[in-house]
C-alpha cells in the first residue's frame, strides 16, 4: 500500500484512559446560568440566595465546579449557578463562575506570608467591634483590621460594647485622626427600656437602642461584615440588629479572653431596606497584612493623599524620609493643627513592623 493511499481512518487512535472526548481548553459560557450571594459555606456547599427581594426569591445549595476548586469561594460573593436552582429539598445546584468583585477584605497568616485568606467579599462596611471592658480593648488588631478596609476600600465603623462598664473616651484617642465612624454601645438594665438581644444558648443582653438606631442607619441599604474578638459582644450585637439567634458567650475569668460561638461566616438580612446584609464572621484572633499595599491605605486620607502626590518616587512617608512633601506640609505653619495627628495615625497604620507584637487580639 503506498502512502498517497492513506487517509485519517486508516490511522488507529488510542481512546484516552479518562474519557473519548477530545481534550479543548475552550470552556462553557455558561450564559443561562442565574446569579446569586453566597450567604454562607459549609464543608463543600454553599448556600445562596437568588433573585433576591423579589416574589421568586429562594434559597439554593450549591457545589463547585471542578475548575474553580483552587479558588476561594466566600458569603458575599455573586457567583453564577446552573442545574437545579428551583431551590426544592434534596436538589443541589453548581457553582460555575465567581462575578467580578467590586471589594475584598482579606489577611494572611502573618506579615511575611503571601498567602491570601479571604474573609468575605463585596462588602461596603467593616464594623470592627471591640470592649470597652472584659475583654480589655488592644489597639493592635483594630488598626491592622482599619489597614485591611482601607487597603480593600471598604469603610470602617469602630463600634465600641460594653461602654457602661468603662469609658471608652481613653481608648478612642487613639483614632480621632482617621476618616472613622465611630458607634458606641451600652447595655441597659433589664428593667430600662433597650433591645433584648437573645443567643441560642439562652443567654441574653439588653442594649441600649441609640446605638442600634445609630448602627442601622449606617449600614442600612448595604452589605456589611462584623469581625471582633471572641467575647466583646459582636453576635450579641448582630442578634440584636437582624433579629437572627446567633449563639453568644462569655469571658473566662483567668484568661480574659472570650470563646469562639460563631463556628462560620454566615450573611444575616439586616433591616427592611433592599439589599442589606451583615455578614457575621467567626471570632478572628490575628490578621496579618502580608498583602496590604501602603499606598492604598494613603487613598483613604484624602488630603493627604493629595500632598504626597509631590513626594519623590519610593517614599515611604515617615517623619526621616527625605523630601517627603508630607513632612513639608505638617511642619508648615499655615498647616491646620489637626494635620499634624491626621498624618501621625497614618505612619502608625502603616508601620506594620511596630505593631507585630499586637498581632493577636489578646496581645498585651
């Protein structure tokens, strides 16, 4: 047989071990797939609202698609579904695409790991909340968590529990120079009026309503995550503005710390506005900021964002740079006083070295 007698069916093609179908990089579109928010992850499922506020909203359970099983998946996140997505019991839908995000709060391990942890995604509100009192506030993970929203562009809410106990007036020096809502939060004696926020375990708190009202005006309309040590209030809070039954806790008398009762993040409905949602994070004992971009964090000063466009290039704006047009400014005597502690807060924020030792929330 010569060779100009050959063709393609002449030519025996081994069948390949996984499968017959022909190996193509070119992947589905997907394009009949519906959006929804991932409200919580549970050991490979997740949970997502679809068609949200409307007559056909339902809940979903989810599994991922294999080509997305290196990527993380987090409650806030608008992802695209396909299958079952009636949301009917013993159905599970598949989760084949992740939608742009427009922010992510995110940390690693330690300042000098590179490997990205996310918390929760698309949020427009972070409220860090911390305790006046039992537990003792720490600076240090307040600013690595306001370094965090700043790097993500996220807007930061400091709310401070247990304000009857101690003043928190101390403690709050610390940030009167940063673009920082600051909600502060008492509790209220059984018999004085106030929300009586209830855990599943039966434990129970009333607080005071100002704060409440104060809290849900801020973060009303939008999605808003919650992160806190363990025992300064934050599920007790989160009762109390979504109604939900979130398990709460106490201090250990020895320790001074709380224990963890959130176990997952988990995105609650807050309030009656369209689209609102505070996501409830697990108690978070350190957050590293190996991955924070100081220049983002400088987008947030808006003056002094502005003055330090005049700095020479790979200034790292501390008080010994030189030519820092920061420096200039500050010293200037037309400069207005709070200047001075504006660009102070900034230098400590993003001396991250410094607060190493604070990492975690129990630090000293």
């Amino acid at each position: 047989m010569r060779y100009s007698d050959y063709d393609e069916s002449s030519v025996r093609v081994r069948p390949n071990k996984k499968g017959t179908r022909p190996r193509t990089k070119d992947r589905p579109a997907y394009d009949k797939a519906v959006i929804g928010r991932i409200i919580t992850v549970d050991r490979g499922r997740y949970t997502a609202i679809l068609d949200e506020d409307t007559a056909q909203e339902r809940i979903v359970i989810a599994a991922r698609a294999r080509e997305l099983r290196r990527q993380a998946i987090v409650p806030g996140d608008l992802v695209a579904l396909v299958g079952d997505t009636s949301g009917k019991p013993d159905t599970l839908a598949r989760l084949v695409r992740i939608q742009e995000r427009s922010t992510l709060l995110r940390r690693s391990a330690d300042d000098t790991d590179a490997t990205e942890r996310v918390v929760v995604a698309n949020v427009d509100k972070l409220v860090i909340v911390v305790a006046a009192a039992n537990p003792e506030p720490r600076t240090g993970f307040v600013d690595r968590a306001l370094v965090a929203a700043y790097d993500a562009g996220i807007s930061p809410v400091l709310c401070v529990t247990k304000a009857d106990v101690k003043d928190p007036a101390e403690f709050l020096k610390h940030y009167e120079g940063l673009p920082l809502e600051v909600v502060i939060s008492r509790t209220t004696d059984s018999e004085a009026t106030g929300v009586d926020a209830r855990g599943a375990d039966g434990s129970s708190a009333r607080l005071a309503v100002g704060a409440l009202d104060e809290l849900e005006e801020l973060l009303a309309g939008g999605v808003s995550v919650v992160i806190g040590h363990s025992g300064v209030g934050k599920s007790t809070l989160v009762n109390a503005l979504t109604g939900s039954t979130r398990a709460t806790g106490q201090v250990n008398s020895v320790t001074g710390r709380g224990r963890h009762t959130s176990s997952s993040a988990l995105a609650l409905r807050l309030g009656e506005a369209p689209g609102g949602w505070l996501i409830d994070t697990p108690g978070i004992r350190s957050f590293g900021l190996g991955l924070v971009d100081p220049d983002n964090i400088l987008g947030a000063f808006g003056e002094l964002a502005q003055i330090a466009t005049g700095c020479p290039r790979g200034c790292n704006h501390q008080a010994n740079a030189a030519g820092c047009a920061l420096e200039a400014w500050v010293q200037d005597p037309e400069t207005p006083p709070a200047a001075a502690s504006r660009l102070a807060s900034y230098r400590r924020l993003i001396t991250t070295e410094d607060l190493s030792h604070e990492k975690e929330l129990g630090a000293l």
